[in-house]
C-alpha cells in the first residue's frame, strides 16, 4: 500500500515525502491538531513536527491559525490544496486496491472474504471505517475554534449529506 501511494504521489507530482503525506492524512481525518498532539498521533518528536509543518505551509498543504479563545495554542489545519491532494491520492489509491482486489478475487474466488480480510486488517492497524473517512475528511479545512469544532463539522456533513444538502 505504501508503493501505491508513493507512485500516487509521484504521478500528481506532489512535492511531499512519504512521512509529510502522512500528516496530511492525519489532519485529514482528524481535523486540526496541535504539534503535540499531532507529534503524539505521528509518534515523532514535537520539534520533528514543527520542522514537518515549516515544509507543508511552504508548499501551501497547511496552515497555521491562532486559537481564537487562547492565542497561545496554534493550531495546523490543511488547506483546499492539502485537502485536494489527499483526496485524490486517496481516491486513486484505492481505485488501485480495488483492481487488485479484483486480481485477488479472480485468483480465490471469493470478493466477500477478501473485502472482510483487507476491513480487518485495515480495522486492525487503527485505521477508520472508510465511510468515517471521508466525513473526517469533507471537514478537515473548516474552520476550528476548538476541538469541538470538528465534530460539528462532521454532523454537519453528515447531516448535508443525508438531506441532499451541499457541504462547502
């Protein structure tokens, strides 16, 4: 998985290491985050994150923006542009799983058992449900004044997205 999402990288030209994309993803389907805690959720030190950051705001992917309530935390949020990008390394990335879930299926017989396997293995390495993914993600450039205001930005595109609403 690793390979195909190095080779997606590569095909849009994205100027982003393996290590920068992951954080990308992180903010994408956690929502803004602190250096610390987004230091905790990469498992690197605070001062690797701040150095990671410097390189995606130069490149446009992140943000920095002051909390409104206490202008000593500084949160990183993505950008339209980190957003797009990882959705659509995302996209395309499973758009290759899934042709090699084909492949697979074609070999063992079996598409049920082999979409469980690779759920299971997805679900054991701590990754979302993919449909919680992509609300995380619908939500990661809104605007945040507090942890909280992620999750009302996820209800929020739930809720659009059940009542045939449009999500901005």
């Amino acid at each position: 998985m690793v390979a195909q999402t190095a080779r997606t990288l590569q095909e849009q030209g994205a100027d982003v290491t393996l290590t920068q994309y992951r954080t990308l993803v992180v903010l994408a389907s956690r929502g803004p985050q602190r250096a610390a805690d987004l230091a905790a959720d990469l498992g690197v030190q605070p001062s690797t994150v701040s150095r990671l950051i410097d390189r995606l705001v130069q490149r446009g992917l992140v943000v920095r923006r002051q909390d409104a309530t206490d202008r000593r935390v500084v949160w990183m949020t993505l950008t339209g542009q980190g957003k797009d990008l990882v959705g659509t390394t995302m996209r395309q990335r499973r758009q290759r799983l899934s042709e090699l879930l084909a492949t697979a299926t074609a070999t063992v017989g079996s598409a049920p058992g082999v979409v469980n396997l690779l759920n299971a293995i997805a679900q054991a390495a701590g990754e979302q449900p993919d449909e919680q993914w992509w609300r995380s993600w619908e939500s990661s450039t809104g605007p945040h004044l507090g942890h909280t205001a992620g999750r009302d930005a996820v209800a929020v595109a739930t809720s659009a997205r059940t009542t045939g609403g449009e999500v901005r």
